[in-house]
C-alpha cells in the first residue's frame, strides 16, 4: 500500500525517538477522493490507535491508516531526501485525488483516473486542470480545461504534445482528443 524508504525511515526514528513510548506515525488523507485532498504525516501515541486502523509495519516503524484514507493512499511514496538545498520529507499519494481504478475498469473510468492522477497534477503548477466531458463513439476524448489553462496561449501544444500523446499511449482504444473549452484569455491565464 505505502512505501516508506530507508532514509525516511531513519528520519522517523530519530523523531519518534524523543515522542512518548510506543508512539509510531499515522497517514491520513484530508478530503480524500476530491480536487482538494491533502495528504499528510502525524504523530500517533498509542492511544490514538483506532481498531479500525491498519498498521503497517517497517523494519523501524509502524505506520497506522485510519479506514477512510487508505484506499486514496495506494501506490504512496514516503521519501526523505537530502540535496544542496537541504532535506525534505516527500509525500507522493497519485491516488489520493481519485481512488485508484481497476485495469478492466470502463475506459471513461480509467481515462479519467488518468487525468486526475497523472495529468492535473502538473497542470495544477499553473493553476490549470482539465476535465474528461465524454468519449465520443468513434473514440475521441472531449476535454475541458479550466483555470489557468482556459486562454492560455500554450494550450495547443499542452493538449496535443502532452495530453493527447499521454492518454494515446496509454489507452489504443482513443483515436485522439478535442477540447471543448471556449477560450478567453483573461488574469487568470497562465500565459
């Protein structure tokens, strides 16, 4: 479900080592399944176990996950890296926007856990995001993009050089994507 390097790991213990006895970590999700999830790391003493909670054991530690949250945390990615710029403790859930979807799940599921997992994300550092509208009978998906990407003057080269090609290798059914967007430049373009 969540993989916990060995140098996050070691980050942890050094922390857990001056918090109560027994005290390991909890995952969570704030608002799991929606635009807005968070994820994050606490603390969590062993009075704040829950019976419903699933414990996940490392070599150095416990990692608890209350029964709402785990689901958007499959695939997780816990990572404590160094570089010039100092240290950082790294979080990567994909799912947690979107519960993760079968491989035999209709295509209209599977593209749109795509775009939510993969594609929004980076669209999201320009205050953009795109949304699947349909998949035409003749396999094309209809997309629609908002905030920063509605005007953006990049925005053919982003739907054909990047989503397009993305969902295509991905998914041999599609024969291509449209967007649907009107677009109106405006403050809130990115470019």
């Amino acid at each position: 479900m969540i993989l916990v390097t060995d140098a996050a790991q070691e980050h942890f213990a050094k922390l857990l080592a001056n918090q109560e006895e027994g005290t390991q970590i909890r995952v969570f999700v704030i608002n799991p399944g929606t635009p807005t999830a968070e994820c994050g790391v606490s603390y969590c003493p062993p009075d704040a176990v829950e019976a419903t909670d699933t414990e996940l054991k490392f070599e150095k530690l416990s990692a608890f996950i209350d029964e709402l949250s785990a689901p958007y945390l499959q695939d997780a990615v816990i990572d404590f890296v160094t570089d010039q710029l100092g240290s950082q403790l790294t979080l990567k859930a994909p799912n947690a926007k979107m519960r993760k979807v079968s491989d035999d799940a209709p295509l209209m599921e599977r593209v749109e856990y795509q775009l939510q997992s993969q594609i929004n994300p980076q669209l999201a550092s320009h205050g953009g995001r795109v949304s699947l509208m349909e998949i035409t009978d003749d396999g094309i998906a209809v997309l629609q993009f908002g905030g920063g990407c509605n005007g953006c003057s990049m925005i053919d080269v982003t739907l054909k050089d990047g989503i397009e090609k993305e969902l295509l290798q991905n998914f041999p059914e599609l024969k291509g994507v449209r967007d649907l967007t009107e677009h109106q430049r405006g403050e809130h373009s990115f470019y």
